[in-house]
C-alpha cells in the first residue's frame, strides 16, 4: 500500500509536467524577447539568458542555442520572438 502511495505521489506531478510541455510545445503564441548574456544550462553546458513580458509579468530563462553558432546569436541585446 505504501509503495502505490509513494508512485502515485511521484506519477501526479510528472504526467502534469509532461503535459505542460506538449501545450508549450504546440503552442503558436509568441512574444518579442531579449538576451542578457550566457549562463549555464545544467549538463548541457553553455546557454543564453533572455528576458520577455507576457500579461505585464517579466519571465527570465536560460536556454541552449544548439544547433545554432554562438557567434550567430546577438548577446546581450538581440531582439528574437519567444514561446511561451
């Protein structure tokens, strides 16, 4: 009894972020954001920092610029459309 306790504690907020994901990756709503600088990606090494505005609230993230060339990205200040 304790294990299913124990999975059903663990599946219930793993389906939610699965399902989290799949409505951010189908999504088509877009909004103009802005790099900050580099950061670092938890075991994907280097990434971007960028900042955007969705309904007046600021949302900082860090992400990785694969398969693009880092020389091929403006850092800080480049202006790129991000989802959300």
């Amino acid at each position: 009894m304790m294990l299913f306790i124990f999975l059903l504690a663990i599946a219930i907020p793993m389906v939610r972020w699965f399902q989290i994901d799949a409505a951010m990756l189908g999504s088509q709503n877009f909004v103009k954001g802005k790099t900050t600088g580099l950061c670092e990606v938890f075991g994907r090494g280097r990434g971007i920092s960028f900042e955007y505005e969705v309904a007046g609230r600021k949302h900082v993230g860090c992400s990785t610029f694969h398969p693009l060339e880092l020389n091929s990205i403006k850092v800080p200040d480049g202006y790129y459309l991000v989802r959300y």
